[in-house]
C-alpha cells in the first residue's frame, strides 16, 4: 500500500499527533486507516464499519470519494447546491452566449446601415459634383463658342446716328472698300441702348 498522505486517501504517513476521531487512539502506519475527503480527520477502518474487503477495493480505486458521518450529512447539501451553482453558471454562459450573438448582430446591422447612409450620400455628392461639373463644362465650352464667334466681328466707331442714317449701305460700301465681300457679312447691328448725343458703335457679325 502507498504510503502518500491524501485527503480521502486509505493510505497515510505515521505523523506524531494523527488519532482516529473516534477512538482517540493513533492510526498507526500498518493499520488499515482511512482520511475525510473534507475534515481531513482520520479514523481506523473498523471504527466506521469499513470491512477489509471494502478497504481493499477504496485503495485499489483512488476515485472513490469518503467522508466521515459528521461531513456526509452536510455532503448531498453542498453537492446539491454545487448542482444548481452549476447549472446557473451553464444558464448564464448561454445567456452571454446569446447577447453576444446579438451584440454582434447589431454591430453588423449598424455597419450595413452606415455604409447604406454612407453609400447614399456619396451618390448624393458624386450627383451634385456631376451637375456642377456638367454645367461647368457647358459654361465653358458656351464661353468658348462665344469667344470663337465674337473673334470674326467687327466693330465700327463714329458713323453717325441720324433718322434715315442706313447702317447697311454704308457698311457695304466700307466693305467694298477693303475688297472685303458683301455677302461675308452674316449681321449688322448698333450695341448698346440708344440714347441722346451718344453715337453707338456698329458691330459687324462676319461668316
């Protein structure tokens, strides 16, 4: 037999002062001796009514549990109430188990959310940039048109603005003579608004 001092064991080492419990009386090294698994008392096997047979088969197998009666009353408590310690602790595990799921489930819903709002404003953006690029462009290439036709015009100072004045004839016979041809003039017109003692210039629009 193993000579290790385990609680619960069967088997002791002789220390000076290790008395059964209940006959006072020390549990010698060769004596059949058996230790509460929770009190950690020692008694002799025949003064718990522990037969040779019985004892034989606890210290082949280290997994059967003993307490001594003062502990075994208390024993089913403890062991019932470790049960329900237990089950409490694997009813919470799963109840963190579940909100954590569900934590999860919401940071994935607000992100889906986030990107639709992020998503939605970018077209938002991207719409307006695009329009404002648009009218941009059709400002820029108006201007350009503007500026190409304005470069073939001509402007005339100081041909008077008088009733009967004929702006075309004179402007045919300034055309002539430049040995400029009548029918390049698309146009001919006086800019500005007529006012008194103001001549206005003549704009000549060419082909």
């Amino acid at each position: 037999m193993s000579k290790q001092p385990l609680r619960g064991s069967t088997s002791r080492k002789d220390e000076k002062g290790d008395k059964c419990a209940n006959c006072s009386k020390s549990v010698g090294e060769k004596e059949m001796g058996i230790q509460c698994e929770i009190c950690s008392a020692w008694f002799h096997s025949k003064c718990v009514d522990i037969s040779a047979e019985v004892y034989s088969f606890m210290e082949k197998n280290k997994n059967v549990h003993w307490y001594c009666d003062s502990c075994n009353k208390g024993v089913a408590c403890v062991i019932e109430e470790v049960s329900k310690l237990k089950l409490r602790q694997d009813l919470m595990d799963q109840s963190l188990k579940e909100i954590r799921s569900e934590i999860v489930e919401l940071k994935i819903g607000i992100m889906k959310m986030d990107t639709k709002k992020e998503t939605a404003i970018e077209v938002k953006l991207l719409d307006v940039v695009e329009k404002k690029l648009e009218h941009k462009v059709e400002s820029k290439v108006d201007e350009s048109m503007d500026i190409e036709r304005r470069k073939y015009n001509l402007v005339v100072q100081g041909i008077k603005e008088e009733e009967g004045t004929d702006d075309e004839k004179i402007i045919d016979e300034l055309m002539s003579s430049l040995h400029c041809a009548p029918r390049n003039v698309e146009e001919i017109n006086r800019i500005g608004r007529k006012a008194e003692g103001r001549i206005r210039p003549v704009r000549i629009v060419m082909r």
